[in-house]
C-alpha cells in the first residue's frame, strides 16, 4: 500500500500550481513503477458485440452499480 501512497503523492505534487520539472519526472517515474498493477486495475476485459456498436456509434450509455 505504500507504493500506492507514493503515487498518489506524486500526483498531488505534479498537479500542484508550484509544480517543477522534477515532480513531473518524480510522478512519471512512478507511474512506470506501477505500471503492472495500473494495468491489472484497468482491465476490464474485451467489450461485446453491442457495447463496441454503441462506442463506434457516439451512444454510450454508462452503469453504475453501488455495493
């Protein structure tokens, strides 16, 4: 989890309005890092026939579930 926490406080530096050169190169730094889990994060596996259809269509319409 601390691995976590360093990203996001690389991301908060970087966005920050006193930003320098040197946190861009810190956050991109640790976003390589990271990279593998982000990649895990973000697969949501192959779209279906229809939600590729709605894409290509402008049509989207997002879920959201509560748990």
């Amino acid at each position: 989890m601390n691995t976590i926490h360093r990203l996001r406080e690389a991301l908060l530096k970087a966005l920050s309005p006193q930003e320098s050169r040197n946190d861009e190169q810190e956050l991109f730094d640790e976003l390589m890092v990271q990279k593998s889990r982000l990649i895990k994060l973000f697969d949501v596996g192959p779209r279906n026939a229809q939600e590729q259809r709605e894409i290509e269509s402008g049509r989207v319409t997002c879920i959201f579930a509560m748990f």
